[in-house]
C-alpha cells in the first residue's frame, strides 16, 4: 500500500488546504509595496481571530484547541487559516 493512501481524508484535506492557502498568501504579499509588514498584520490578526471563532465554536458545542499548530497555522496563513481550522473542526 503507498504512503499516500495510508493518511486519514480528513488531515489530507487539511494540510492541502493549508498548503494552498500558503501558496496563494504569498503570492499575494509579494506583490504589495510591504510586503514583511503585510506578512506581519495577517499573523497579527489570524492569531487575535483565533481567540473569538474558539470562542464561537466552543459555544457551539465544538472545538478548537489551543496547541503549536493551531497558533502556527494561524500565524502563518492569518484569517484564511483561522477559517480553515474552523471549516476543519466543524467537518
């Protein structure tokens, strides 16, 4: 059996998604006039949305834990990567 049919569907999805959105984000980026201060806003601002959608999700009945990838992951890839977690959890 090969490698890639031994991976559960469901973290595939996510780490093509997050592979993706890491793609297209910094395409973006480098095309602005900013580009290390845009990387550094959309951190900024995926890890304060991080906090709310838990929130939101937790009340829910879902959730969303806080550990190295989840911060990493919003890090990185800032809201788009805060919604892809919460599209994660709630599939």
């Amino acid at each position: 059996m090969e490698w890639w049919a031994q991976i559960p569907i469901e973290e595939g999805l996510l780490a093509g998604g997050i592979i993706l959105l890491f793609i297209i984000l910094v395409m973006i980026y480098s095309k602005g006039k900013h580009p290390i201060g845009k990387l550094f806003l959309g951190g900024i601002s995926g890890v304060a949305a991080l906090f709310p959608v838990q929130m939101a999700l937790s009340a829910a009945g879902y959730e969303i834990s806080w550990n190295l990838f989840t911060i990493a992951v919003s890090a990185v890839l800032g809201l788009p990567g805060v919604a892809l977690l919460a599209a994660a959890v709630l599939v």
